[in-house]
C-alpha cells in the first residue's frame, strides 16, 4: 500500500487540529526564513545572475 492510497480521500476537516497547528507553524516557518534571507546579498547575485 502507498502513502496515495491512504491519503488520497483525505479532507482538511480530517486532519487533527494538533497536526494542522504544526502544519500552519511549518508554513509559517519557511515564509518567515524566505523573507529573512531574500534580501540576503548572495540571494540578490544568484537572482541577477539567473534574470541575465
């Protein structure tokens, strides 16, 4: 059996409310290291180095 197969008819209503407060912190987490970092120097050279 795969991981699909069990989670395939899953809803959000299903999820238990301790693993949506992860999920939204996870979430939180990420946004609020991207937007740390996208300002970073070597961000900005990677950025004008992939546009050109």
């Amino acid at each position: 059996m795969f991981v699909q197969d069990l989670t395939a008819g899953l809803t959000y209503q299903d999820l238990p409310e301790d693993v949506l407060w992860v999920l939204r912190r996870s979430l939180l987490d990420t946004l609020g290291v991207a937007a740390k970092h996208i300002l970073n120097s070597l961000s900005l050279v990677s950025l004008r180095q992939s546009v050109t």
